[in-house]
C-alpha cells in the first residue's frame, strides 16, 4: 500500500518536472517552438511532450500560436514581467475585441494598469471612414476617460486622496476637475459598473468602458468602445455597455482566470 502511495507521488513529481522542463524550454527561447522542438530540447517522448503542452495551454500557461508552434501563456507571462504580461494579454483578447468592434462598429482598445496608470497596449478601428487617431502608447489622465475613471473608481480611499491632491488636468471644457464632482462621479461609476466619458478627453469623443477581472476579483486590464459623440451619445454608450462588459467577461475566460 506504502509503495503504491510513493510511486504515484514519483510520477506525480516527474509528471511536474517535465512540465516545467518544457516551460522552461519555451520561457528560454526567442521565437515560439514546436511539439517536436519541444520534445527534442526537453529529452521527451513526442506524445508525452504533446500532451503536456496541451495541459499547460488549457491552464493558461502556454499559447499556441503559428505552424502549431507553443509560446509563454497569460498566467506565465504576468510573473514575468508587465512587458510580457501585456503581450500576453493582447494576444488572447484579439479575437474577442475584433468580434467587439464588428458589432459596434466603433474603435475598441485594450488598456493595461501599470502602476498608478493606464497603458493602452492594442486598438482596432472600425471599417467607417470617420475615424480616430491611434491610443496606443498614449498617456490620458485618468480622470478625463472612461478607463480611468474605472481605475479611480477602484482605488482605496487613501489612493484617491493622493490622486486629487494634485490639480485635476483640463482637457477640454467637459473634463472634470472639481474633486468633489469627481469622487460623486466616480460613486456612479462603481454603481453602475463600467466608465463613461461625453468630451472630456477630447471634444467630439465619447467612450465607455469595462474592466477585466480574474478570478481573485482583481483588475487586469480594461476594454473600451469610443467614437464620434454624434454615433455615440450618453444614451447610446449606455446601450452598449453590456455588450463591452461581456467581452471583458470572456477575454477574462479566455485567460482561464475566472474559473
């Protein structure tokens, strides 16, 4: 009985030891590999490596990517660094926010909080002639976007303290600067569940956003819809609000962070 116990605790143990074998195999090289790369470098059988490839993709370790080739996943990547965490995480949420911005018909990105900021790390316009300039790698204050106000919205009181310390940034005449007015808007954000902005970034330009989560409830990124105001007014970003907090529901699923 003692034996039995022991010997599937050494197959266990070896079962992790290959795992991270390959891990570490696909982790060290510079371009994604392929089962039978993999099986060489790592020592192992083809079928063996094969499925434990498909395990560590199931549970978000691994991505599989070109010519069935295997890449770092989501859950290895953000314990690796914000630079591969982000990559990671545009690379899953593509799909989805391409589908997001064929329903919409509006300019969808992706943002990252790094810190006490917001990185915008992926945009896909629309196939509509009146278009935006790109987001991407652009630094908005917090408190004039929809994103923003989201991350505003989640921080501790003592964090918002720190943020209204400081004189609230003027973008345009619709931006708000007054922190009263903006801890009440910031109230509203979390009641409803997602963030709004009607010309407070740049005038003519309305945006709504929802926040991905994992499965700690913590927020790891944030999907936004934004366009002209005259296809998108107040009324018509709260519409689609529930269209964009689904899509943050399933890039969340899609990391496999929620289950």
């Amino acid at each position: 009985m003692t034996e039995g116990v022991e010997g599937r605790r050494r197959d266990q143990s070896q079962t992790v030891e290959r795992a991270l074998q390959l891990l570490d195999a696909v982790a060290t090289s510079t371009e994604p590999l392929t089962t039978g790369q993999l099986a060489a470098l790592s020592g192992l059988a083809r079928p063996t490596a094969y499925r434990l490839l498909v395990t560590l993709e199931r549970q978000g370790y691994l991505d599989r990517v070109r010519d069935h080739a295997f890449t770092l996943g989501y859950k290895a990547t953000r314990m690796s660094g914000d630079r591969a965490a982000q990559q990671a995480l545009a690379r899953r949420a593509r799909p989805i926010l391409a589908a997001l911005t064929e329903q919409v018909r509006e300019t969808v990105n992706l943002s990252a909080p790094v810190g006490a900021a917001l990185v915008e790390i992926d945009q896909i316009d629309p196939p509509d002639p009146i278009r935006q300039m790109s987001y991407t790698n652009v630094a908005f204050p917090l408190h004039g976007s929809s994103n923003g106000k989201l991350m505003l919205a989640g921080f501790s009181p003592a964090e918002l303290d720190l943020y209204l310390a400081h004189p609230l940034e003027r973008r345009t005449d619709r931006t708000i600067t007054d922190p009263a007015e903006l801890r009440t808007e910031l109230e509203a954000t979390r009641q409803r569940g997602f963030g709004l902005c009607v010309e407070e970034l740049y005038e003519g330009i309305n945006g709504v956003s929802g926040a991905i989560v994992d499965g700690q409830q913590l927020t790891i990124g944030y999907v936004s819809v934004s366009g002209p105001a005259f296809r998108l007014p107040p009324e018509r970003l709260v519409e689609i609000a529930p269209t964009v907090l689904d899509a943050c529901a399933r890039i969340g699923e899609a990391l496999q962070l929620t289950r």
